[in-house]
C-alpha cells in the first residue's frame, strides 16, 4: 500500500471534492463552522454520512445541483443495513489525495483550495444490500417517483386507476406493469443523456428514472432496472431475465462469473458467453406467485408484458424460442434466460457497469455500436477514429453492412461532423423528425467528444446516421 505521507492539513474553510475516476464524477461540499473542526479523513467521512443535503444546499454550502447526487453517493461509501440506513464504511474503499493513500486517521492539512479526495474501490467487491439500497434510493424521491407511477396509471385507466393500483390480485399487477413498462418501453432508446448533467458513464436505476420524467430514457438494462425499482417499491419481488443475440444454449453462469469475479474485466476470449447478458428484461410477482414476464428496452425490440404461461415459450429451457427482431439492419434470434436462483450475474453485471468498469459510456456508445439514438426509423451512432484514413475505412465497413441489407448507403446512410450543419439530407430528415432529441445529442456533443478524447488526445469524433425503416413499414 502506498504511505499515507502527503495527505495535507485543513485551511479555515473545510471545503471538500470528492473525486471517482471510475464515474467520472467530482462532488463538492462545504462542511459549515458549526459542525466543528475536522481534522482527519474520519471526521470528514463522519459529517457525510450524517449530512442533511437539503439543508446544506439551503445554507449555500452545497451547489444546488449536486444536492441529490451528493445524498446518492453516500451509499457507495457506506454499508447499508436492512432498514436501508448508512452504517460502516465499504470494507476495502481506499481514499487518495493525488497519488498516495490517506488513511482514514490521518491528519488533513493543506493550503487555500479544497481539498480533492480521490475514490478507489477497485478492491471494494459486489457490497450492495439490494433491497435496502433500493428503497433508500427510492426514498430519496419518493413523491415525485409515486407521482410518476399514479399519473402513468391513471393516463392508462383513467377512474380505474385507483382499483389497478391496489395491486391486490394477478389482474391488477398485470395492468399495471402494461400501463407502467409501456410509459418505459416508449421513452428513448438512447445513450446521449449520460453525456448531459448530471454526468453519468453508466445509470443507477433511480438516475434513468430521473431522465424518463425529464423526456429521456436509456438502453436496455438502464430501462429494465428502472421497472426492477419500480416493482421493488411496489412489493412485485422482481427478479431479472437475461438474454442475447443466439444465446440459445444452457446459461454459462460460470464463465460469466469469472469475468466479474476477476475485476480486470479482460472480456477478450469470452464473447461467446458473454452473448448471454447483452440483454435485461423483468419478471416480476403477482399475489398467488403469478409471473408477469416484462421487456420494455424499446429500439425494435416488441414490447412484452405475458403472464406465466404466455412467456413460458420465452423462458421454458425445455421449449424455449426466440424473439426474430431486427434491431437496426440484420435480423437476430434474441433468447432469454430465467435466472431464479442466480441472480448475483445480472446484478454484479449492473453494479459492475456502475462502478468498476472505466469508460462505460464509450464502450455502450462507440465500440458496442448501441449508438446515442435509436428511434425505429433510424439509428444515430458516434465514431471514434485517428486520421482520415481511419476514418474512411470504417465509412467503407458502414457502407457495406448498409449494402447487406439492400439498401443504398447515399440513400440510408450519411456521416457529418456535427449536428448543427451536417450539410446531408437524411441528417436533415432526422432534425426534422426528431428535434428534441437532436438538440440533446447537440447539448451532449462537447462532453462525448471530451469523454472520447480522455481515452486517446489523437481521436476524433463523427457521427453515422443510418436509415432503419419507414415508420410503420418492414
């Protein structure tokens, strides 16, 4: 372990950055006079965890905005009990100023500025408790979540609305997850909004919560967690599905384990199990056990919401079939896998995403080509490239996946450097059609190519639009 040496001594004003590389994030807070002196790490971490956020943003110690991410972050640095209230620090979480380790005993000192507290929990481990996370989390925002869910109930069944959300028989619960993973399934397919404030390489399910009530959405795990929040809060017992492109044989639970056991997240050798959990999807309970099988992802994939013996051609290893779909031009056979009894894979996976694997974003957007948009008709996707050379061959390799499927690349598929002139008529096409998402990929632009950049100073960026389908049509 490094040596504690270089941790510095506290200034008057006891302000503080908490910075984790993995996220990309930088938290600050201001710990006010009347919380007395702080001398250690310890007595910093002490004050977070019993900060009243709201109050602090009030006082003007804490920026407004970051208020809520703030009270967030608190359960990435501190266990949580059964009843959802924050307790010891993670075992294994590792504080750093600059380069070396501060222990938590350690004096701060230091100069003017704040002092910047380094996260690392590369040794930390799948921690979280998740049933009390989700119900801390949920308890965060609790009235404008409930509020949420009532309004989507009762846009869907109007005076009816109160008996659905009694929830009180297999009827009632299959009603309401129709009504609510629809509401999921038409937000947007996307990636764009993780490059717009707050940042965020990869969601919590409250945080993709929070961009479906601003307009937003996600990909498919992002969305599929939120129902999973949803269900949780309404006493459904969700459990997750996971599926992929021909994963049709026996789920390879160990080799998936192993890649999150190890942390390296080295997945090269391992594509062929990993097909297995490129997709989410929920099942959740009805009072007498009842299975409600939910896929909201959204993109062209059908929107689902069976009960048990509808998606038991889905989920019976002994007869399971797959969905035929065709996400943006080829067609896939996409199989799902009930996971009852191994749930740790699909929940380390998310927490994985969340906190350990660096530049997340970047892998989903640009190298696993779920692009930033996807609205049926067309699908928008950023490239990473070194040089005009570079960056004609991928063009070449866009060209002739367009010509596999029949169709003309000067017609379907266009390249622009940006969205404010692309000077290219499907790109004008999609403004048209899409303007409120196009003025968010506008919005999102600076931080995607910063975040491409922080991966190589060489890359530049460009953005690939490709033609889907008519709406209504193929």
């Amino acid at each position: 372990m490094a040596s504690a040496e270089g941790c510095s001594k506290l200034a008057d004003r006891f302000e503080f950055v908490l910075s984790d590389p993995v996220r990309d994030s930088r938290l600050k807070f201001v710990v006010p006079p009347h919380a007395g002196p702080i001398r250690t790490l310890d007595e910093v971490l002490a004050f977070y965890r019993s900060a009243d956020f709201d109050a602090l943003a009030s006082e003007g110690y804490v920026d407004p905005a970051q208020r809520l991410e703030l009270a967030r972050y608190a359960d990435n640095l501190f266990l949580l009990d059964e009843g959802g209230d924050l307790g010891d620090l993670v075992p294994g979480l590792r504080f750093m100023t600059g380069d070396k380790v501060c222990e938590p005993d350690h004096p701060l000192v230091g100069g003017a500025g704040p002092v910047r507290i380094g996260i690392d929990r590369s040794q930390t481990g799948y921690i979280r408790n998740w049933p009390a996370y989700l119900a801390r989390r949920w308890g965060l925002r609790a009235e404008a979540y409930h509020g949420f869910v009532e309004s989507v109930v009762e846009t869907a069944y109007g005076q009816d609305a109160a008996l659905v959300l009694q929830l009180d028989d297999a009827d009632k619960v299959r009603r309401f997850l129709r009504a609510v993973g629809k509401r999921i399934y038409t937000a947007p397919y996307e990636t764009y909004s993780r490059y717009l404030e707050p940042y965020a390489p990869f969601r919590s399910c409250d945080q993709t919560l929070d961009r479906l009530l601003e307009g937003d959405g996600g990909n498919c795990a992002e969305k599929a967690m939120v129902l999973y929040f949803i269900a949780h809060a309404y006493g459904l017992r969700p459990e997750v599905v996971l599926g992929g492109e021909d994963a049709s044989g026996s789920f390879p639970y160990r080799a998936l384990r192993s890649i999150l056991n190890q942390q390296s997240f080295d997945f090269a050798g391992t594509k062929d199990a990993q097909r297995y959990w490129q997709h989410y999807a929920i099942l959740c309970r009805a009072p007498g056990e009842e299975l409600v099988f939910c896929d909201v992802a959204g993109s062209n994939i059908p929107f689902l919401c069976l009960d048990a013996e509808e998606a038991s051609v889905y989920l019976d290893p002994e007869r399971r079939e797959p969905i035929r779909v065709t996400i943006t031009l080829e067609p896939i056979s996409l199989y799902y896998h009930r996971l009852e009894r191994r749930q740790d894979v699909p929940l380390d996976l998310y927490y994985a995403m969340e906190n350990f694997i660096e530049a997340i974003d970047i892998i989903h957007t640009v190298d696993n080509e779920l692009g930033l948009l996807h609205t049926r008709d067309y699908w928008l996707g950023a490239i990473a490239y070194r040089g005009p050379r570079e960056l004609g061959r991928i063009r070449s390799a866009y060209q002739q996946y367009v010509r596999r499927a029949g169709r003309d690349p000067q017609a379907d598929l266009g390249f622009a450097q940006d969205l404010v002139s692309p000077r290219h008529a499907l790109f004008e096409r999609f403004l048209v059609a899409y303007p409120r998402e196009a003025g968010r990929i506008v919005a999102a632009d600076a931080r995607l190519r910063q975040r491409i950049r922080a991966l190589d100073e060489r890359l530049e960026t460009c953005y690939v639009l490709i033609r889907l389908a008519k709406k209504g049509t193929e």
